[in-house]
C-alpha cells in the first residue's frame, strides 16, 4: 500500500493532481477541497490510499490521514465504492459525516450526489458502529453537513486558482454559476461543489 505522496505538485486538473515522487509524476484523485489547497511548483504531502482493480490501479489523495480512514471506512459499507466515498468526503468533513452517521442525519447523506432516502437509510444502519464518535468536535458543536472548507464560492474560487485561471476569471466562472449553486441550497441540500467547479470550467472554456 501507498500510505502517502510527498513531492512538488507538478500538475492540476479537476479532479487530479500530478505529485512528482522521485522523478515519478503520481496521478492523485482528489477532492476540490483537497485540490484548493495544492499549488503547482509547490511540495505537498498528501495520505494517500490504492485502490486495486484488475483493469486499473487508482491512487486517491487527501488532506490527512484522518480522511483517508474514514474514506476506508465508507467503503466497508455495501454499494459503496471508492467514487462514492469520495463523494461524501467532497460533500462533508470526516467529522460531519461521523456526526450525521451518530445522530441518524439522513438529510445530511440524502445531500451527497448519488445517495438517496433509501441508501442514505442503509449507510446509516451500516456505518453506525464504524465510523466512531467526531474527533475534532462533540456531536452539537459542530454542525451537521458541515462543508469541507468555510463556503463553496472560497472552496470553488481556491479550486480554479490553483487550476492557473486568474482571480478575475475565477470570479466570474463563481458568479456564473451562483444560481445552481443557490437553486440546490433553496431545495434544502448542499451546493454540489464538483459539479460548480465542472460548470464553473466549461463557463471558462466558453469565454476563451
């Protein structure tokens, strides 16, 4: 197993960063939330877990450990795979997801792209002894469906940054996509960070 990546970022794309490990670049699937907070020709380390397939080797990258276990941990659960529990983690902090899973939150997990009333209800039955208590907070300090970083526009803006687009650019493309980004919030859910950030590009690609 691969337990981490430390190296110079040497590429970044939407969902992946390019870590130069001895002369090596390491392909790294990783979170928006991840990805915000990467620079290219800046060293990073990042706790990594591989995920084996017989047609593929995939490598997924997080900020820490701690996400990396409760990536693990997800995918103990059944119907859920590495894309999946990658998903939950774009949407949610670890700690926000062990809150929703210890306080029986179903809208919490509902607000992850592909998981619906019914699987929301099966991962909280699976995941209940699993996950643990939240380590950085007691359950009720910290808000359920908490977001990985402060606001979806920091998250989103730090994203295209850290693409190479300017500050400007990556203005626009946040406002761009402002009303989906309000139109998931009105209907009582999160605002689905990796698909602004797809939108917010193709808004980019459109304007060059």
């Amino acid at each position: 197993m691969i337990a981490f990546v430390s190296g110079p970022v040497a590429a970044l794309a939407p969902t992946t960063a390019v870590i130069e490990v001895g002369g090596i670049g390491m392909a790294v699937q990783c979170t928006p939330g991840t990805l915000a907070g990467l620079r290219i020709g800046t060293d990073a380390r990042l706790a990594t877990s591989l995920v084996v397939r017989e047609d593929s080797l995939t490598l997924y990258g997080f900020a820490d450990d701690d996400e990396r276990q409760v990536f693990e941990l997800l995918q103990t659960a059944s119907g859920v795979g590495p894309r999946l529990a990658q998903a939950m983690l774009a949407t949610h902090s670890p700690d926000a997801l062990r809150t929703a899973v210890a306080t029986g939150d179903e809208k919490a997990l509902t607000a992850v792209s592909g998981v619906g009333k019914k699987g929301a209800q099966k991962l909280l039955l699976e995941l209940k002894d699993r996950l643990g208590d939240p380590v950085g907070a007691r359950i009720g300090q910290q808000g359920v469906g908490t977001p990985v970083s402060s606001s979806w526009r920091d998250q989103l803006q730090a994203a295209l940054i850290g693409l190479g687009y300017a500050t400007r650019e990556a203005d626009e493309a946040v406002t761009a996509v402002t009303p989906q980004a309000e139109a998931a919030i009105a209907g009582g859910g999160q605002a689905p960070v990796p698909q602004l950030l797809r939108a917010a590009l193709q808004t980019l690609n459109r304007a060059r």
